[in-house]
C-alpha cells in the first residue's frame, strides 16, 4: 500500500495474513486465531446466515468448487438475495 492508502499491486496471502494478524494483536485478541481464512470464513457463515445463496457467496469468496464451500461447514442457511456483496 502507498501512503495514501492504495493498493499498488495485488496483496499476497502472507500479507494479508500479516496485516490481520498485527491488527488483532493492536485490538487485544491472539494473533495466532485470526488469518486471511477468518474473514473469508466469517463472511461466508454470515452471508448464510443472511440467506444468500451458495451460488452468490461462492462468487464473492471465489470458491472454484462449491463442494469446498459447502465441506467446510459455513453454508448452513437460506434461500437467496440479490444484494450481496460483489468483488471487482
């Protein structure tokens, strides 16, 4: 990121993971709970939770298999909205 807060180039999953894990350690939590996964993981759990189709949260958590997203426990609801969210 540059001084004004863009993204330059694409963040690695390291970085990522780095940047969660420094501001969970500034909010008082343990660093070693929280990753990149988590918040993929927590989006996906609640966009559920709200009733957003599986189809709809795979898209924005790019999920190539639906079976994974399916597998790891987060779509346990719903039957669909229109106003998830999208990644550009």
């Amino acid at each position: 990121m540059t001084r004004t807060n863009a993204v330059s180039s694409p963040l690695t999953a390291q970085s990522v993971a780095l940047i969660i894990k420094k501001r969970a350690r500034a909010a008082g939590l343990d660093p070693r709970e929280f990753a990149g996964h988590s918040l993929r993981a927590g989006y996906a759990t609640q966009a559920a939770r709200d009733g957003h189709h599986p189809t709809q949260i795979a898209a924005t958590t790019r999920h190539q298999d639906q079976r994974v997203l399916a597998g790891s426990g987060h779509i346990r609801a719903g039957s669909g909205k229109d106003d998830i969210a999208h990644v550009l």
